[in-house]
C-alpha cells in the first residue's frame, strides 16, 4: 500500500485524491442570492446532511486553490445568511454541469443553465423549478477551515422547507430512489447514478442483535471462498437454524447427493457446501446459507 503525507503534497494533490477516495458524494445545487438581488446558482460535493432534529444540511463552496478567491456563493450566504439547496436527479445533470462555470458575478446561472426560478415560501433565493427535491434553509454560521487556496468553508444550514415533486414518491408516501435518480460526485470528471443494476439491499444490523463474525466457526471464518461481504451478512444473525433445521435439510436430495458424490474428498464437499452458501447469500437467504454451512459429511 502506499502512503502519501499531506504535508509533503500540494494542495491539487491532495484535492484530487480526496475526491477520488471519498467518493460518491451526493451534489448541493445551492441557490443563493446576494444584498443586491443578484442571483446565483451553482453546484457543491463537499456536501451531506448532518441532523434530523434540528434538520442540518452543510456544504462547502472552498476557496479556489488556483488563486486563493472566494465563490459567488459564500460571499452571498455571508450577506443573505439563505440557501436552498436542490438534489440533483439525473434529468438535470448537464444543466447542473453548466452552472458550474464561473461566470463573472451579476451572471445568472438560472439563465445560463436554462433552468426556472420559482419564489421560495421563506426565504429570498429562488427554487428551481424543475428540480424533484428543494430545500429551503437558513444559514446558521459559515466556518472558515482555513485561509489559503482550497480551504473549505462550512456553510451549516437550517432546513426549513421541503418541496418535493410528488411523481417521485412511492405508494408509502417515501421518496424512491430510481424515481428520483440522484447523481453523485466522484473524482475528475466522474459521476455516478443510481440504476435498477446499482442498488442493492442490506439488513439494518440495529434491527436485531447479530452474533458478529468472531461468532462463526473458524472453518467457515476462514473460507477461501466466502468473502468478507458474505461473512458479514453471516454474521448478522441473532442465532444459528436449530439441529432439526439442520437435519431436516441435511435429507434433501441435493445433500444426500453431494454427501455421496464427496464421500472421500473432504474437501471438496466443503469447498461445495461453502460455494453453494455463497450463492445462496448472493440471492438473499441467509437461513438456507447456513444450512448448507453446517452440513457434517
């Protein structure tokens, strides 16, 4: 593994592999507006939400490594302590894209990007119209990280209103993620979206008391086979099929075949067993997974 010190790197440097390590990160399209109504929207990934109650979202907009100047955006929160802040669904990554360019202050990026302005209920900047989820917040206090070229500035903000389209709600009234699509920051030029392909489901482990991977007898610990993801999900259990489970399983056809086929390859009826339950896991029945792992030849 290599080792890199920040102290030994330029601030590009080591910008451009925070981005690529600390990645995906959700986008801030923050609107924002300044003393003399002149607006301004543009895109953050340094960006996350940080409290339900009170609701807290922070974004940074850094100072600019090239030349050590500040955004349109934090000059404006500074004046008019307001945000909103608009998730990006895929549908408007491009216009989003664009807004990103620096223009020269008095330039409306709303304009520039094509996108709709719409009064906010309360606060000053603009919503966009077109964006599936806006936030309307108040700017509770900017920290400053530091004071040379790329030093964020944590702009804390109050939620205060939430507009959601409602074309993006499922039947619970919960916002559905492959109908809101939302787009992600990586490193360079790289986004990411969410697709039926990329997401994927896990058990909340605070759902029950899982018996942990240090739990797990050592023989299947140790599995060449099995990979840490599926050691995980094994261990997630609260406790083991009982020896009636077992048993009853260990009389299906499958297992008596197996039992038969391997009955002087020890290890190969293991090696089996383990890639039968990784299967298994990979399809989402952790009960059957470990029916098959606590097969005895």
């Amino acid at each position: 593994m290599k080792t890199f010190y920040p102290k030994d790197l330029n601030p590009v440097e080591v910008q451009n592999l925070l981005q690529g390590a600390v990645a995906p990160r959700p986008i801030a399209f923050a609107s924002t507006v300044d003393k003399a109504g002149n607006l301004n929207l543009s895109p953050f990934s340094f960006f996350n939400m940080f409290s339900a109650n009170p609701p807290v979202l922070v974004f940074s907009p850094s100072r600019r490594i090239r030349d050590n100047t500040t955004k349109h955006t934090l000059e404006n929160v500074l004046e008019v302590p307001e945000v909103v802040i608009h998730i990006v669904g895929y549908d408007l990554v491009e216009q989003m894209s664009l807004a990103s360019t620096e223009y020269p202050k008095g330039v409306n990026e709303f304009e520039k990007a094509g996108l709709t302005p719409v009064k906010s209920e309360l606060v000053l900047p603009p919503r966009v119209k077109e964006a599936a989820v806006a936030l309307e917040c108040t700017v509770k206090e900017v920290k400053a990280l530091g004071n040379g070229g790329g030093a964020g500035n944590l702009v804390i903000c109050e939620v205060i209103a939430i507009h959601i389209n409602e074309s993006i709600l499922d039947e619970k009234g919960v916002i559905d993620p492959f109908k809101l699509s939302p787009v992600a920051r990586l490193g360079g030029s790289w986004y990411s979206r969410i697709t039926p392909d990329s997401l994927f489901q896990i058990p909340k482990p605070l759902t029950n008391l899982g018996m942990g991977v240090d739990a797990i007898p050592e023989v299947i610990r140790t599995s060449p086979i099995l990979t840490g993801n599926n050691l995980g999900r094994l261990g997630n259990v609260m406790e083991l099929p009982s020896e009636e489970e077992v048993r009853n399983f260990s009389n299906s056809e499958e297992i008596q075949e197996m039992r038969s086929r391997f009955k002087n390859d020890p290890e190969s009826w293991l090696d089996h067993l383990h890639l039968r339950a990784k299967e298994e896991l990979e399809a989402g029945d952790v009960a059957t997974a470990w029916k098959y792992l606590l097969q005895k030849q």
